[in-house]
C-alpha cells in the first residue's frame, strides 16, 4: 500500500474507495490546495489463452473496470475548487492504456513528459510494462522521471522531481474536467 506524508497539514475529504486515497495538502503561503492522491486499481488479469474468446471478454471487463475507477476519481477531483493534483500509484494498466485517456484532461503522465531511462516498473527484476505512474496537473512542470529497482516489492519505484512555479496560481491553470 502507497501512503501520502506532506510535509504540510493534510485533509481527507471522507469516506474513500478502496481503490485511491485523495488527501487536500495545504502548503503554506499558496492560494489553494494541492490534491495529493495515490492508487491502486484492480489487479490485471494474467492470462495466456489469446485464442480463447473468454480471454478477451474478461480483458475488456477489465479495462471497463479500470475506466470506471478512474472516472470515479476524477468525478470527486472535479468538485474541487481549484485543480491542482499530483496522482501517483499502481495503476495496473501499461502506459498509454485507452483507460487512462480520460486523465489526459486535466494532467500529464510526468515519464512522457521528462522520463529518463527504461522506466518500467513490473516486475521488478525484469520490468517488461510500465503499471506504476505519476501524472500531474499544468501548474506542475516535470524536470525528470524514473524508475528504482527495489527490494520489498515486485514493482519498481517510479520517482518524479515536479516544479511548482512561484506563481503557480497563474500558470498552468487547469480547469475542472
């Protein structure tokens, strides 16, 4: 499981699914929060039968499922005053998964915008697809994304430096999805 440690004062808007914890940072001197949220979407389906069509029909229920959960998120982001999130977690879908489209809105996956290095994560000795993601609003500019090898976990790390800009409430303003 992810944990979300600011080092500023942090809220939790309420009861959460079980699939993400969004918390409100509130850091100081800066006109609004910051929505820090970490996932975990439903385990993948691992299945080597691509011949059979009940392979295809559970993949699909599948990737229905993923879009679900992450349309359920941003629904709750959406409410909020003013947008600005850094997302991160396993998301259990490769990069550039049709079920992360909808994040596209209001965020950028920060390893397209300043990966280094492989950055697959899964599985961590042998890291073949890239599960685990970090995107983040425009009010965020990535300098660089990576992926650590790491020794409690069958995933990579994936570590992103974000700059927040002085006048960030300016920049990068994203509007509610």
């Amino acid at each position: 499981h992810s944990s979300i440690v600011p080092p500023w004062p942090i809220t939790y808007p309420g009861r959460q699914p079980d699939h993400y914890v969004n918390a409100s940072v509130q850091p100081p001197n800066r006109p609004a929060d910051i929505h820090v949220v970490t996932l975990r979407l439903a385990p993948p389906i691992v299945r080597y039968d691509f011949w059979n069509p009940a392979c295809w029909r559970e993949q699909t229920a599948k990737r229905k499922q993923h879009t679900m959960q992450l349309e359920q998120l941003r629904n709750s982001l959406s409410n909020s005053e003013k947008f600005i999130v850094i997302l991160g977690g396993d998301f259990n879908v490769p990069q550039g998964d049709q079920s992360t489209t909808q994040l596209r809105d209001f965020a950028s996956d920060t390893f397209d915008v300043a990966g280094r290095g492989w950055g697959n994560t899964v599985l961590n000795t042998i890291p073949v697809l890239r599960f685990d993601q970090i995107w983040a609003s425009g009010h965020f500019r990535p300098i660089e994304t990576w992926a650590v090898r790491t020794e409690h976990s069958d995933h990579r790390m994936v570590v992103s430096d974000l700059v927040l800009p002085a006048r960030w409430a300016e920049r990068g303003r994203a509007s509610s999805p």
